[in-house]
C-alpha cells in the first residue's frame, strides 16, 4: 500500500450550517409538507362526501360543519401518532420499506383513535363514508409524499446535505467492501472519511482516495479533530479486545454513533433475522429478500402485465418472428442459459438476433472475440442480422422474456439475467443474486444499457437487490419507456 503525507490529508472545514441543524431544518419541513398532505387527503375525503353526490351516502346525516371542525382537531392528533411511530426520527427515514409501513400503521391508528373516540362520546356523529375514503385517501398521499421527499432528500445528500462523517475502524477486505458500496451509493447520507487500524501506517491508502487516518488508540482525539459523526466497525478485523475498548469509550456517547459490520458481508447483505434464544441474540439469513406482502405484490404485478402485455402484443410478436425467419435461416426464438433465484438455471427466451453460425464469424474476428469475453457485449457485431438489429435498438428481442415471467424464473424488473459463466464477475457478491429473480428491465437497463460498464451493472443490481420497494419497480417501469424509446445504449 502506498502513503502519503499528512499535509495531503484534506482539513475539516466547519459548514456553516451544522449537520444536526440541517436534519432539523429538514425535519420541519417534513413535518410541514405532512399537514398539507394530511390536509389535502381531508378535503378529497369532504368533498366526495359531503359534495359529490354518490347515492351510497344519502342515507348518513352527518354534520358537515362538524366534519370541518374534527379535520382541523385530527391534524395535531395524527402529527403525534406519525411522532410517536418514529416518522420523524433520522434513523428511520430515507432507506428501506419500513417508512412506507410506518405511514400506513400511523394511518390506520388514528382512525382507530377516531372510531373509540365516536364511541365514548356518544354525541359525535361521524361519517363512516367520510372515515374510509379520508384513511385510504392519506395512505396513498402520505405514501407518495414520503417517497417524493425521499427523492429530495438523495438529492441533498448527493450534494453534501444531511450527511454524517464516518470512519472506518479495521482495515480488511470486509472493510474495504463496506467502504466500496457506501462511496458508490451518494444516497446513503455517509461520507466516509478514512479508516482506522492499528498495525497498518498512518497514511496508507487502502480503498480508491481513502486513506488510514490514524490509530484505534487516538480514536476518541481523531473522532473530535475530523468532526466524525459513526463509527463503522469491521468486526472481522479486529481482536475482541479491540471492539470491546471502542464499545467502552463510545457506547452511551450521544455525539458518535456505533455501527457494528456482522461479518460475511457478502452474506448478510442478502437480508437477515435476529432472534433471541435462551437471553442470547442469534442471526439467520432470510431465505428471499423480499418479505410476505412484498413478494405477493411483485408476482400479481407481473403475472398481470405479462398477460395483458402478451395478449395485445400476440400479433406485433407473430410478424416479428416471421420476418426473423425470412431473414436468415434459423429458427426465430433463441434459448439463453441463465442463473436464476437460488441459483437454479432456465432457458431464457429471446428472439433471435444472430445467424446459426456466429460463433465460426465471431472466430474471424479476435479483436472482437476478446471485446466480447471482457464486457460480454459488442458495439459493432458481425454476427447480427439485419433483422436482428433492428429488434435489439428497441429491446424487441427481450418480449419472449414474458412467457419466462409466466414461469415463475423472471420478473418485469429485477437485475441483469447473467449465464454461469459471468457469475465470477459478481466475486463475493453472487449470493445476492441468488436472493431475486431476473428482470426483463432493471436499473442497469435505464442508466445506459450496454453503454454501462460490466463493473457498474454490478453495482447497480446490488443497489436494486439491497433497495426493492414497490415504488421502485413502478419508477423503473416507467423510466424504461423513454430510455427503450430514445435507443440509448441499444446494440
């Protein structure tokens, strides 16, 4: 490893708006942007009831007046409900599912609080009409408001707001893993500053333009000097004694925050579950990354566009395979030997783009030949037929994929379907795969397609795998229409 001087090391350069002001700034307005959703959601729920006229309401005489004055007395009483299940708490905020869970729970409480409330205070007549369309109206709002502030909020963080300065305590290869994925994510809200390590010299580089940046004894002068917020702790890098001293000088400290690494990175991240047997804390790995309702959302999402995608699209799909076939010899679907969820392997279904004998053209050609074996992809493929490229600039040659979905080895969007041999590409981090099926589409397909390096689809599919909401999905759906439409990165 290399060294450097410590005059390289850049300065810390005090914001002039703190990172604990810049939460709270942030947090008002969350809590600000949650009473005009909540607002909104009361007004559609009013005016469906009280103005729109539907016969199913005709029979409930409840009081407009009196419906105005309890949407204004609910919005304090819904602000304290969010409060108090953590929807204004930083370490609850910006990542995974479980914000999105937390408002529908804080939703159906509150209309729980309403309901005992009519029930006590007999005088109180309150719509029922107006109480369902109001809880399913602010879900949906609520839902789509958080994850619009969510977009914000990476967008801040990209640009240095409403991030915390962290180090690395350990220097190994889990270390520089942990390093890796958090630097080539701008969105989590770390900013890594350098790592920690006792044996290994102050100044060595270890991972991209991070450096060690001292020793485990002066952790707790390092941590004030460079403004440090987490401490991230290798666990496989260090002796027992080691993380119990840290554990010591900074567990119950309100400034630094411990994360602890579980070992087997490449493992863990595929999702875990924490039990305790007999007082002690014990980890197993989740079989799937998805949970119940997550995995039941997924597949009704693409078993039904599959069908309806296949049922318009039948007579567009029967004239492409015939012009395949008059094209060049050959017949018009190809079968692609893929890795799928568990590892097991299937046939994925493609139209044929290639003549039958592209492996005695490609052997004409060893420049290309190397090209192929390094990214797995060819800008100018002599083994494409006329047909075939037209197809492949708008993804045409994917739909079969469909029937491949409808067998439960695809899904719509998930990360780039790989053969065998590619797995080794993946290093480490292959049973991630293994945690998701494949995807006609995915992330990689609306940052470039083919004009994204090999090393950067792995990111971006670890990044899908480890983030899966269903608003996700829905995103990439969307964005996947533009990107197939414009041909960027198609060939």
């Amino acid at each position: 490893m290399s060294t450097i001087s410590l005059a390289e090391i850049t300065p810390v350069v005090k914001p002039t708006l703190s990172r604990r002001n810049q939460m709270r700034l942030f947090l008002l307005f969350l809590l600000l942007a949650d009473i005009v959703w909540i607002s909104v959601a009361f007004g559609i729920a009013y005016i469906i009831r009280f103005q729109s006229g539907l016969p199913f309401f005709e029979n409930d005489i409840s009081s407009k007046e009196a419906h105005l004055f309890l949407q204004i007395m609910l919005i304090p009483v819904w602000l304290g409900v969010f409060n108090f299940n953590e929807l204004y708490n930083p370490h609850y905020l910006f990542s995974s599912t479980q914000e999105y869970k937390k408002v529908f729970g804080a939703c159906s409480i509150t209309f729980m609080l309403v309901v005992i409330g009519t029930f006590f205070i007999p005088f109180v007549r309150v719509s029922r009409g107006w109480m369902v369309v109001a809880w399913v109206a602010a879900i949906i709002i609520l839902t789509l408001g958080r994850f619009l502030i969510r977009r914000v909020a990476y967008r801040l963080r990209a640009r240095g707001w409403l991030t915390s300065r962290a180090l690395i305590v350990g220097v190994d290869e889990e270390a520089r893993a942990i390093a890796s994925q958090i630097v080539g994510m701008p969105t989590s809200g770390v900013h890594i500053v350098g790592f920690i390590d006792r044996y290994i010299p102050h100044g060595s580089r270890v991972e991209g333009d991070m450096h060690v940046v001292g020793s485990i004894d002066d952790l707790a002068e390092l941590t004030k000097r460079l403004d440090i917020d987490e401490l991230i702790i290798s666990t496989s890098a260090m002796p027992r004694e080691d993380v119990l001293q840290i554990f010591q000088m900074f567990g119950h400290s309100e400034d630094i925050e411990l994360r602890f690494s579980p070992g087997l990175f490449e493992i863990y991240t595929s999702g875990v579950r924490v039990k305790e047997i007999g007082n002690v804390s014990l980890v197993s790995m989740r079989k799937v990354r998805l949970d119940g309702i997550e995995t039941a959302v997924k597949m009704f999402t693409d078993y039904t566009l599959a069908i309806l995608a296949l049922l318009i699209l039948f007579p567009f799909l029967l004239i492409v395979a015939i012009l395949i076939k008059l094209d060049s010899p050959g017949p018009a679907l190809y079968r692609r030997r893929v890795i799928g969820a568990q590892g097991r392997q299937f046939d994925a279904f493609k139209f044929r783009t290639m003549y039958v004998n592209g492996d005695e053209i490609l052997e004409r050609h060893p420049e290309l030949k190397a090209e192929l074996e390094k990214n797995h992809k060819l800008k100018d493929d002599p083994r494409v037929t006329r047909v075939g490229r037209w197809i492949r600039r708008f993804s045409i040659d994917e739909f079969p994929q469909l029937l491949n979905v409808l067998l439960g080895q695809m899904s719509l969007v998930g990360p780039r379907m790989i053969t065998p041999a590619e797995l080794d590409k993946y290093g480490k981090w292959r049973l991630n795969l293994w945690t998701v099926k494949p995807g006609i589409t995915g992330l990689w397909q609306i940052s470039g397609r083919s004009d994204v390096s090999y090393d950067e689809r792995v990111r971006l599919d670890l990044y899908y795998i480890r983030n899966y909401t269903v608003w996700f999905d829905i995103q990439i759906l969307w964005r996947t229409i533009p990107v197939v439409l414009s041909r960027r990165g198609a060939y």
